[in-house]
C-alpha cells in the first residue's frame, strides 16, 4: 500500500471515530444532592431527578398504626445519626399508610436535626428498575450523605429474576450495603413473593425446601419488619376527625362521622386511603382547598 493511500485510510478513519465519539451518549452528570431533600432515580439515563415538592402528609395524621409509626422513627433516627439500624419491609393491607409514613418519618428526621446538619436524603426507585440498584449504590456511597432508598409497592411474580439482584446489592454482595444506605421497601406481600409462586416451588423441586429457602430468603435482608393491619371502625372515624381538623373543614361532628361510615361502606372497606378520599370529596363539595 503506498504512503498516499495509508495517508488517506488514516484520514477517513480519524473522521470516522469523530462520528462514532459524537454517536456515544454523554456522561451522566453528577448528582447535585444539594438541590433537594428527595429525589428519584431515572434508570435509563443513569441520573437522580430532583424532587422540589413530595407528595406527602404530616406525619401525626397517619393514625391506627401507632406502634410501627414509632419504630421506625426509631431506626430511621438512629440511622440518621450515624448509628446501626435495619432495612425495613412494610408489609399488610393496602391503604394503611405504608409509603405515607416513610415519606413522613424522612420528613420528621429532617424537622428533628440541627440547623447546619446535612440532612437525611429520600431516594426513590422504582420496582421496574432494580436491577439498576448496583448502579444506584456506586452513585450514594461516595456522598457526603445519608439516604434512605424507597421501593414502594415491592412484590416479584413468577418468572422475575429481578430480586437477586436486590438480594446482592442489600447484604449478599462482595462490597455490601453502603454504610450511608438503608432501604425501605413497602409491599403487599410479607415474603414480596405470591404465595402460589412459593407453593410451586414446594412441590415441584428435586429439594422443595432448599427452593423455598432461597425465594423467601429476600425478605430476611429487612431486619424490620412491620405489619399493617386493616384498622377499626373508631381508627378509621379518627383519621377522618384528624384531616378535618388539620384541615379547618367545617362541618358539624356528628354529620362528619354519618357521612364517613356511608362512604367506607360503598367503598366496601376502611383504610387511610379510603378516608382521605373522603375528606378530598367533602372539601371539594364545601368548596374548600386543602393544606399541602
């Protein structure tokens, strides 16, 4: 091959690598953890989005589930001072307030602490993206912050092989949890797997308990787990004097409590969630906005 021709081959493949660097997608940019207190991880282009304002409620309106409320605070304060403490896995019936009360308990920490501290961090991922956590984690280890990492609505069905991957990144893995991470997960389900999905295994592997261990053994990564139960008739008729209170609605007690029991019952149930849409339908018929 003559000088001219190599002169040319190395001309066309310089323009070629330009091209091809032009084609690569950009470095994602750094987290910048001082543009909020919450944020949300967007998977596919490796970033944390900002949230400037969390969809939450004051963490004294969240009644019926007094006991695990404390605890949690309990183990989310000590691990905002620096202190030991456990994933955790909320887990029960729909409508209870699992989710409200981690963005609550993140929200109170945060009232809690000093003037000047850093701040607890609230990031959320979603279930569709776990296998992203590795990626999650590599980003959080090296800031100068504390974070808790919520996955709300966690369960897995039957051909997911997601939750291995969750199972390294929480304690199997060779680098472990990051000391400055804690994750909180809500779910449905206790074992985060469908209870058929268990019993499969149980009956049709060459060693059904060896099978059973390894898909329950997810759940033990959550050293807490907390259980929410469908609440009362007074629990209930108390979150709805709670909101209407915190609410200034003016309506008289007794045609408040009247009221509510009719519409939990056309819902069929009776939950957090079913008594905050009916303080939403008695604000709007008054007329009134409610407080953020």
């Amino acid at each position: 091959m003559t000088e001219k021709a190599l002169q040319t081959l190395s001309e066309k493949l310089d323009r070629l690598i330009e091209v091809v660097s032009r084609l690569a997608p950009l470095p994602a940019p750094a987290p910048r953890f001082t543009d909020a207190d919450c944020f949300v991880w967007q998977a596919e282009t490796g970033t944390l989005l900002p949230v400037q304002r969390v969809n939450r409620v004051d963490i004294g309106l969240i009644k019926g589930v007094d006991r695990v409320r404390d605890i949690l605070l309990d183990n989310t304060r000590r691990f905002a001072a620096g202190l030991p403490a456990n994933n955790a896995l909320l887990w029960g019936s729909r409508g209870m307030g699992k989710s409200s009360l981690v963005k609550a308990a993140h929200a109170q920490i945060n009232r809690d602490q000093p003037a000047g501290e850093g701040g607890l961090k609230l990031v959320e991922i979603h279930r569709e993206d776990i296998e992203s956590l590795p990626r999650l984690m590599v980003l959080l280890r090296e800031a100068p912050y504390r974070f808790i990492l919520f996955c709300d609505d966690l369960s897995f069905d039957h051909d997911d092989t997601s939750y291995k991957s969750l199972k390294a990144a929480l304690e199997g893995g060779v680098e472990g949890r990051p000391d400055n991470v804690i994750l909180y997960a809500t779910s449905n389900r206790r074992h985060l797997l469908p209870r058929d999905m268990i019993e499969n295994e149980r009956s049709t592997a060459i060693n059904p308990s060896e099978a059973v261990e390894e898909k329950v053994s997810l759940s033990d990564r959550f050293g807490l787990w907390l259980g929410f139960h469908k609440c009362s008739q007074d629990e209930y008729l108390e979150m709805i004097e709670g909101y209407a209170r915190y609410h200034d609605l003016p309506v008289d007690a007794e045609a408040l409590r009247a009221e509510a029991l009719e519409w939990a019952t056309t819902r069929g149930s009776r939950s957090g969630r079913v008594a905050w849409q009916f303080i939403q339908d008695i604000a709007g018929r008054l007329g009134r906005t409610l407080k953020d």
